[in-house]
C-alpha cells in the first residue's frame, strides 16, 4: 500500500502483471500483444443550497489486452479486458482477445508501432500530486464556494450545486516488441453553477478551477463569487436582429475552436476523408499571424505524456506556422493509412498552444473588446452545430453586445453561423487572457465576421 496515493498495487506489481499478459499472450500463440494495467482511487462530493447532495468515492482498477495475429498485410486483432487480476481471469481475458483476432478481418495497416518509434526512457513529468481529501473537507471546499455565490447579491436566488472532485491513478503500458512504461497522474477540480432571478427572468452561468496540484486550485470563494458575477450579467437578456458582425469568443470557447481544428487534422477524419481540411498539409489555414505549437513535456501539464497511449515518444513541434498547416494528429494505424509515420499522438493532442504574432501583452480582455469595437461576445453555446466534412458551423449562442469598445446588455436565444475554413481565416486577434481548458490553451479570438440569427 502507498499511503500517498492510497494505491493498492505498486509499480512494479503493475509491471509484473503486464509482463504476466504478454507472456501468456505468446503462449497462446499471439504474434504481438499489448497491455495496459491501471488503478486509481478518487473522491466526488456536491453540495446544493447548502446540503450534501451527493458523496461518491471510487477505487477502480483495469486491464485491457489487445492481441495480433498474422504480420505483412493480414494482421488480425482482438480487444479484452478485465477488472479481476487473478491469473485465471487474465489467462481468461488473453483467451477472449485471441479469440476475437481470429475471426476478424485482415488488415495491412494494423499492429505495434515500429520500434525505433517507442519510447524507451520515458522522462518524469510531474503528473501527480495526491489530494487524500477526507469527505467532511470537501464538502467544506463546496459549501464554501456555492456560499460565495450565494452571497454575491440577493438576485443570486438558487444553484445547481457545488462541486469537488479529487482523483490520483497510475497506470503501466507494455508490448511484446519491448515498450514498457508507466506514471502516476492526478486531475483535481472545483466546480459551481448559481441561478440568478426569478420567474421568467432567470439565468445561469458556471465556473470552475481544474489542476493537477490542489495547491493550484482556485480560492473556492473566488469561484463561487465569479461564477455568480457571470449569472447576474445575464439578467434581462435580450434579443438581437438577424445581421453579420465581428464575433469575440471567450477564451474557454476560443479553446472549442481550437479542438475543431484538431477534429479536422485528425488521422481518423483525415484518412476517411470526412474533413473539410483533407490535404491540408502544407496548406495556408490559418490568418498568417496564427501559430499553434504542441509542447507534451510541460511539468505538471494537464496535457502532458512521455508516450501516447501506444508507447509511441511524444515530442515538441510546429502544428500551425504562420497560418500554414505543419502537422496533422496522427496514431500508428491512420498514419499507415495515410503513408505517414505517427505523430505520437495516440489519444489526442499534448498542451497546444494559440497565439499569434501580432499579439501584446496588453491585448487582455478589456483591449480585444476595444479591438472589436462593434459586434457580439459569444460566452456561452449550445448544440453540436458542426459538420466537420463541409466545415458548416451553426451554434446556438448568448453572451453580450458590444458597442465602441463596452459591453451594452446580454443578449439570448441567438444562433451564430459561419463556416470553419473561413472562420479560421478571419482570426483578427487572439487576445493575452489565456486559460487552459483540457490540452488546450488560448485566448480570447476576435472572428472579422459572423453571421448571427435572431429574431
């Protein structure tokens, strides 16, 4: 038993399972197999109107067997896994696995990264930082924080609830073609959503703070009096005409553009060819002042991995350079597809950054709706609007008018359309008030032009 991570299986028992899998896999006659052990132990606590809504504590524990059969151009493959790491069950689990390779189709793009690509040293990076929150604690940290709400102003009249998450888990990866690996990692977060009116004059709005490190969580009082600020600006939401303008995205929307661009690059999208953005390497994308970089081996990153979830080395690149498109997103199997070698990106995308080159320091909040002048700050949206083969992007939104620089009144029931590639190259500004969300980060983005639905 760890006392810090409250983990019942240590590294090296992990590691002696894997190598337990891999072994019985060969036994049974498996070309190549893979295996991936995990555990992980957390809390969840919510509190609403200032009563204990719900406790939930989990210890979860896992094994997932992958076996190939065949090599040059008719690999099969078979997928199990388990939650009991007794012998029998794994022998059991590598029995099931076979079994399903045998009877699936060949496919010539299958099987293990080539091993030049695993990553043999993986470094440490920092991922965990255990938050053994005893219950009554937590529900202090959310009482707390939907009490700042509450006490922002009398018009902050009901919640959803606040929330407190903690959770620490490791995990060990291994493949018959000598890739073993394996880290602790920790994902805490604190979480509130007030109602702020009454009767037909209501609103809601939500905030949270999301770490790694506990120690880098947000005050839960500044959560709960910020996500309350952001209900009571809503109040008395209008409606607007049907009409084109600039577009400001916040900054955690901003993020939702990004990931679009992700989707679109993406190897399964890519070799499908069911992406607005097919071909697009080498291409312009982008306004030329764009950047976007991907950096896995940030300390304490949320997005952070030695290797992807292949064993693949993940490493540090240009994806977007000066609006043209470097890299796509790519795993062992879409790359093959596509004639390409992985991107290490196995699992999704490592700590992207977006910026541009025209930016300052002082392009905060108040100075990108200064750069707008006239138009629509987006804060919230609604639907999954988006088809990634035509690039159509149709959102259901609410969030401010702007005039001269100044928010004038919140508006609603609104619908903000456009189409992505253009989207993309209408990036204005992209502002200094970054925040992370997931692997993204970004801040706000200005769009030239929109065209918004109303009544």
């Amino acid at each position: 038993m760890n006392d810090a991570t409250n983990f019942s299986y240590t590294p090296g028992q992990l590691q002696q399972l894997a190598q337990d899998v891999l072994r019985f896999a060969k036994e049974k006659g498996a070309t190549d197999a893979a295996v991936e052990i995990s555990e992980g132990n957390g809390l969840s606590v919510t509190v609403r109107k200032g009563r204990v809504e719900t406790i939930e504590q989990n210890k979860d524990k896992g094994i997932g067997v992958t076996v190939l059969l065949g090599e040059h151009g008719a690999i099969r493959r078979g997928n199990a896994s388990t939650s009991d790491f007794s012998e029998k069950s794994l022998r059991d689990t590598v029995d099931a696995a076979y079994n399903i390779a045998r009877f699936t189709a060949g496919d010539d793009c299958a099987g293990l990264p080539d091993e030049d690509m695993l990553e043999r040293k993986p470094r440490d990076l920092a991922l965990c930082y255990p938050w053994l929150l005893p219950a009554d604690e937590a529900i202090d940290l959310a009482a707390r924080c939907e009490a700042a709400a509450f006490a922002v102003d009398k018009r902050v009249t009901n919640s959803e609830g606040a929330s407190v998450y903690a959770q620490q888990s490791h995990f060990v990866s291994a493949n018959t073609r000598g890739f073993m690996g394996g880290y602790p990692y920790s994902r805490h977060s604190i979480s509130v959503a007030p109602i702020a009116g009454r009767g037909g004059n209501m609103q809601r709005d939500d905030w949270y703070s999301s770490a790694r490190d506990p120690q880098r969580l947000a005050n839960p009082e500044e959560v709960g009096r910020y996500a309350a600020e952001r209900a009571l600006a809503r109040l008395n939401a209008r409606k607007l005409s049907t009409r084109k303008c600039p577009v400001l995205f916040e900054a955690p929307l901003a993020a939702g553009l990004l990931g679009a661009f992700v989707q679109a690059v993406s190897g399964g999208a890519l070799y499908r060819k069911s992406t607005f953005l097919v071909d697009s390497l080498g291409q312009q994308v982008f306004a030329d002042h764009v950047q976007v970089t991907e950096d896995p081996h940030v300390p304490g990153g949320v997005g952070s991995a030695p290797f992807d979830e292949e064993g693949v080395r993940t490493h540090q690149r240009e994806v977007v350079r000066d609006g043209v498109v470097q890299g796509y997103f790519l795993s062992t199997y879409s790359g093959r597809k596509l004639g390409m070698p992985t991107t290490g990106n196995a699992g999704g995308s490592h700590n992207l950054l977006l910026r541009s080159t025209q930016a300052s320091p002082d392009d905060d909040f108040k100075a990108m709706l200064k750069k707008m002048g006239t138009g629509l700050l987006v804060t919230e949206l609604m639907g999954q609007g988006v088809n990634y083969v035509t690039g159509d992007y149709s959102r259901g939104a609410s969030g401010y008018w702007v005039e001269n620089g100044e928010i004038q009144y919140p508006v609603e029931e609104i619908t903000i359309a456009g189409n992505l590639k253009d989207m993309f190259r209408q990036f204005v500004a992209i502002g200094s008030d970054t925040i992370v969300r997931g692997t993204k980060q970004t801040g706000s983005i200005l769009v030239e032009s929109m065209t918004i639905a109303g009544n």
